[in-house]
C-alpha cells in the first residue's frame, strides 16, 4: 500500500514563510496528479492547490500569489511554500496524490496525515 508522509508543520508569525513536504512510498507504480488541501476548524476541507504529472498548477484564489506548488517527481514528493501567511491560512494541511499501485485496476487517491499550520503572533 501507499503512504503519504507530511512534514514542515508549525507556528509562524503572519508574514513569515513555511514549506510543507509530503513523500509518497509504497509499490507505486504511476503518481499523476498531487495537491494540497486543508482544513480549518469549523469549515470544510478546501483546495489549496494541485499540480499535475506535466507540471500544471492550479491555485485557490486565496493563495494566488503567495503559495508555490511543486514536486520531485524522482523523490516522489510535492512540496508547498507558503509566503506571505496570514491568520486565516491556519489550519490541517493533507497533501493528496493520485496514485496508480502495482496490483490495482486504476488510480486511487491517497491522504497523508495533516499538518498542522498556526499563523500567530
């Protein structure tokens, strides 16, 4: 099976930067497209930004411009720098790939564990 590990999580002062890791391992076979997603207490997961096998981004309006997605795709990872930070951008961070494993029919999607980001003085 396929897991998803997040890293990068944790307290920063609004304007300050923090970049999220998230490594895929597993009998992967294929890794197409990759994203981060999150959620604030209280409100529904939302997407933050995804990125596809071919290097196409797609960004929420709120993050236009401070927020870069990217991946290694020989490390099987996605990344998210975060610029910028505001207090609204709190929340669990899931990075999410679509996945194509060894003994499987087609793709799956797969969840890390979340990370926590608090943006606070």
């Amino acid at each position: 099976q396929v897991q998803l590990v997040e890293s990068g999580g944790g307290l920063v002062q609004p304007g300050g930067s923090q970049r999220l890791s998230c490594a895929a391992s597993g009998s992967i076979l294929r890794i197409n497209a990759m994203g981060w997603y999150r959620q604030a207490p209280g409100k529904q997961r939302e997407l933050v930004a995804t990125i596809t096998s071919g290097g196409i981004t797609n960004y929420a309006d709120s993050v236009k411009g401070r927020f870069t997605i990217s991946r290694d795709n020989a490390k099987n990872t996605v990344y998210l720098q975060m610029n910028s930070l505001k207090p609204e951008d709190t929340a669990v961070y899931y990075c999410n790939a679509n996945i194509l494993v060894y003994r499987q029919l087609g793709i799956a999607g797969y969840w890390g564990q979340g990370t926590q980001v608090t943006v606070s003085s």
